[in-house]
C-alpha cells in the first residue's frame, strides 16, 4: 500500500492559534514524525509527502529558512526511523540541476538519512523536496529522448525520479483543499483521494484510517 499526503494547512493551524505561521509548520514536522509512528503499524510499505515543492521557493525567506531547517531535523530523527525499521527516500529535483537551489546543508541531511536508514526493511519514507511532477516529467522525457528511446508510458515510468516508487494507492490532501497539486502526478493516476477539512498539524491514525478504507 503506498500512500502519500499532501501535509497543507500548517499555516491555518497557526493563524488560527493566533501563532506565526513558522510555528504551524514546526507542529506539522512534529505530527510527520507522530504518523510514521501510526503507519509502520498499519499495511503500508510506502509513504510519500510533499515537504518542499519547486513552486516553494518564493515563500518570504525567513519562513523558507524555517522550513528548510524543519527537514533538516525530520532527515536528523534517525535513531527514531532505525527503531521503527524506517527507510528513508527523497524524491525531487536533482542537486546538480542548474535550477535546483537545495542547500549543502540539506543536501547532506538528505544523502545521511538514506545512507543511515538503508539497511532498514520496513516502511520506506520518501520526502519530497524540491519537487514538482510537471519538472519530473520533463526531465523523464528529456531522459528517455537522451538514452535515444522511443516516448512511451514504460519509458518514462523508468525514467522518473524514482522509478521503483510504486502507484500510489491512495492520496491524501488536508486542510479542506479539493484540489490537486503538483505533486507524484504519474504515479497518482487511478489513486482514490481522501480529501480531509483536517489541517496537517491535527491528522492522526483515525485520520489515516479513513484514507486506508477508500482502498481496503
Ligand atoms: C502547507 O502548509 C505545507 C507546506 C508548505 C510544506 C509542508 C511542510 C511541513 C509539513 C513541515 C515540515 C515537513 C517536513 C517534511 C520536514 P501551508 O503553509 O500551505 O498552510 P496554509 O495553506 O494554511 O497557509
């Protein structure tokens, strides 16, 4: 079962609280870390979330940094993923693109976490940083026409990001949202969506329960 959560509303959560905004994405990490817990003990082999998106970028600078320093502590939490047997993947454009703007720092968060938690069998994580599906497609295209191969839907499924990503089963999106995003557009095709009025900081079990039975 691969799911993957669109985690929107922290700015919501907080203004609601009368906090900043930055405080609503700090309870959005801490409830990241809180579901993994939940979801190594449901059926999920895969779940995927949208942490950064391309379009991300021109948020004000200091809410970035915020967030930014948000996934550097989520890829830091590995005693935590290694006692529940989690392995870590990230998802998103390449470092060595000469558009993508993700820190050294971040960088080597990223490439410890996936180095730390390969040995590791149970729930694979992938964090999407830096991502956005239309810039995947691209460059799958873009990668297929270079390897001088024909477009066609198994070429590009190879040529993804992450091609051994599975279908995802089901996709969530928080915080009242009845949209789509920019977010695993190929391998979401034929995914049932839980659409919740929840805001992320406040998505539990019972909440991913809900999700799990549009698909079981
Ligand atoms: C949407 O909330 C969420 C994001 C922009 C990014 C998601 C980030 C987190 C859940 C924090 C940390 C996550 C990781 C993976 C370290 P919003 O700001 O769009 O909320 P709003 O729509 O209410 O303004």
């Amino acid at each position: 079962m691969h799911v993957a959560c669109i985690m929107d509303g922290n700015g919501r959560w907080a203004g609601r609280r009368g906090l900043p905004r930055t405080d609503g994405h700090t309870e959005g990490e801490e409830n990241l870390a809180r579901l993994v817990r939940v979801a190594v003990t449901r059926d999920i082999g895969w779940l995927t979330v949208f942490g950064f998106s391309t379009e991300n970028w021109v948020r004000p600078r200091a809410e970035v940094r915020h967030i930014l320093g948000l996934h550097h502590r989520l890829f830091g939490r590995l005693d935590e993923l290694n006692e529940l047997n989690v392995r870590v993947q990230w998802i998103g454009r390449p470092f060595d693109d000469p558009q993508a703007r993700t820190p050294k720092y971040i960088q080597r968060a990223i490439r410890r976490a996936i180095a730390d938690t390969a040995q590791n069998t149970g729930m694979l994580l992938t964090v999407a940083f830096d991502y956005g599906a239309r810039q995947e497609l691209i460059d799958a295209v873009r990668r297929v026409r270079g390897d001088g191969l024909d477009v066609t839907p198994a070429a590009i499924a190879e040529h993804l990001y992450l091609p051994e990503l599975p279908p995802v089963d089901v996709l969530v999106r928080t915080s009242g949202e009845l949209r789509v995003s920019n977010f695993l557009l190929w391998q979401s095709a034929g995914a049932a969506i839980h659409f919740t009025d929840t805001t992320w900081p406040d998505f539990d079990g019972a909440e991913l329960d809900a999700a799990l039975a549009l698909v079981t």
